[in-house]
C-alpha cells in the first residue's frame, strides 16, 4: 500500500530526528558547562539585545502556538519540525539570559547568576529531552502497529 509505506517513512525520518535532537542535545548541556565555567554568556552591543529580545519572544510564542495548531494534523513530519522550533527557541531564551546577565547583571551576585543560568540549561535540556523521547516513543509505537 502506497500510502502505508509513505506514513512508515514519514515515521521513521521523525523518529531519526527525534534520535539526532537528542544527540544535539548533549553539544547544549556541554555549552551551559561552558558558559559556566568560563563565567561568559553571550553578549549583544548596544541596543541590540532589545531587538534580541524581541526575536525571542516572538519565536517562542510561535513555537508553542504551532505545536498546538499542527498537532491537529497528525503529520509526524510536522510534528517533528515544530518540535524542532520549540527546542530552538528554548535555546534562544537561555541565550537571552546570558546576554542579560551580561548587559544588566552587574549587580546580581555571579552566583546568583550562575545559579539562574544552570537552573534554565537543565530545563531547557530536560524540556528537549521529554520532546525528542516522546516524539521517539509515537513514532515507534505507530510503525510496530503498521508491522503487525
């Protein structure tokens, strides 16, 4: 069957995905250690972190308006792409935070800061970790039903 064998792609380049965001996953965790122990964030000259700022925002009300419009489809490629968009903009909030602690931070204790910025790696890891093994487990679940 045609269309069988387009949704067990379609599964399978999802669940690869999925597989490979998990993996980038651990370059994100190595970069908050980084950032970390190097006690340097990004930065932003001038007014530009406003204009970052609002990129982020909007990025990231995007993703999860997305997330909740295509999951209506039940497009695993979709779903997997707009996974994808929410794991970016969670990186583009903790690339934010950096560079407000950068900008604005003088007065905040460098643990405090230290402390903020671990907190939010560890979420936004742990968030594309649930993302990508859940976008795992419905793919997997789908193609094993399609072969029995």
């Amino acid at each position: 069957n045609k269309l069988g064998t387009k949704r067990l792609m379609e599964l399978q380049c999802s669940r690869i995905c999925a597989v490979i965001l998990t993996t980038i996953n651990l370059v994100l965790s190595g970069t908050v250690l980084m950032i970390l122990y190097r006690h340097k964030g990004f930065q932003y000259p001038g007014m530009l972190i406003y204009v970052a700022a609002m990129y982020t925002f909007y990025v990231t009300s995007t993703a999860v308006r997305d997330l909740i419009k295509y999951r209506k489809f039940n497009n695993p490629i979709l779903s997997t792409a707009k996974t994808v968009k929410m794991a970016a903009a969670l990186v583009s909030m903790l690339s934010l935070e950096t560079a407000m602690f950068s900008q604005f931070g003088d007065e905040m204790p460098l643990q405090s800061q230290r402390l903020m910025i671990a907190l939010t790696g560890a979420g936004v890891s742990l968030i594309v970790i649930a993302m990508a093994v859940y976008r795992i487990a419905i793919a997997t679940k789908e193609i094993r039903e399609m072969r029995s």
